[in-house]
C-alpha cells in the first residue's frame, strides 16, 4: 500500500478530511487495554503467593546480608559500638535515677515546707531551674519551693486561706459565732 492509496486500496483523496475528532496523526482513543490480557483467579492467587514467597526471601537475604557486614566488621568497631550503646543505657540510667531523686527531694522539702500537697509541689517546680550536683541529687530545691511557698502562700498550711482571712481562729473579742447568735437574741 502506497501514501496515495486509501485503506482499501483506492486512491486517497488529498482534500479528504479525517473522521469527526480525529485529526489524523493520532490514533483513535480506546479503552487502553487494547494489549492488556484478563487473568483468572488461579493465576492471581499463584502470582500473590509468587509475591509473597519473593517478599520473604528478600526479608531473608536483609537478614543474610545485615549478619555479613557484622561478621567482617572489626573488633574495634564492635567494642565501638557496644560502647556507644553502654553510654547511651548510662545517659537514660542517670536520667531515671535524677528523676527519681527529684521526686524524693521536692516531697521531703515540700512536708518540711508544710505545703497542703507535695505531689503537686513536685509538678510545680520547673524542672530546667533545677541543679543537680555530681551524685545527681538535686541541691536548690528548698530555695525554688521556697521561692514558690512566697509567690503563692496558699499552697502551704498555716492561718491564711485563699482569700487571706483567719482560718481556725475565733472572731474579734474571743467569741464564736455561736456566741454572737446568743447575744442577738437575748439569751445571754
């Protein structure tokens, strides 16, 4: 078939124009499965366990391949590496251990204190102002729980309540209210 032949073998016509929505250079729009093929479900199951079978030997040979490098890895690194680990459990260790003593400290500092809740005292203190010395026991906390006890006396026991009024002690003159209600009605 020649470029002036048509497609069943008569001349083209040069002044013909192509179908509606084509221009003639491109192809006609399908579905695009034109080549693609339908499976059954006999080979899906086989190719999902192909899959699966592939994915576990992949797992297998990261494994082979993880140990190969451990094995030609020198003394030096490993004891390097196990170093790096030890000192990484010490940090996390100390860090407990602080934690720990903070909390012990601030409740003892906070009963001394007389503060109404040392569980609270504990979450009170902002743990970045607190120094620890070189055993890991904190060492300013009467100052900070001190300091807290001043700004908010409420958070400790003694004669004043929230609104800073007498607490437990009788009225003016030494006398209860029970006493006043007597006096106003006469009885006394």
């Amino acid at each position: 078939m020649t470029d002036d032949q048509g497609a069943n073998g008569t001349p083209a016509d040069p002044n013909a124009q192509p179908p509606a929505g084509n221009d003639g250079a491109t192809p006609p729009a399908g579905d695009g499965q034109a080549g693609a093929e339908t499976i059954s479900l006999d080979e899906a199951k086989s190719l999902r366990s192909e899959n699966k079978s592939l994915r576990t030997r992949l797992r297998e040979l990261e494994k082979a391949e993880q140990a190969r490098t451990e094995a030609e890895k020198s003394e030096i690194e490993k004891a390097n590496d196990r170093a790096t680990a030890a000192e990484r459990d010490l940090a996390t260790e100390r860090l407990a251990r602080q934690d720990y003593a903070l909390r012990l400290e601030t409740a003892s500092v906070a009963r001394r204190l007389g503060f109404r809740d040392p569980d609270l005292a504990f979450r009170l203190v902002p743990a970045a102002d607190v120094e620890f010395d070189e055993s890991g026991q904190p060492k300013n906390i009467d100052r900070l729980l001190g300091d807290l006890v001043k700004s908010h006396p409420y958070l400790a026991n003694g004669t004043a309540d929230y609104g800073g009024g007498p607490r437990g002690t009788p009225a003016a003159g030494g006398r209860s209210m029970d006493d006043l209600i007597r006096q106003a009605a006469g009885r006394r």
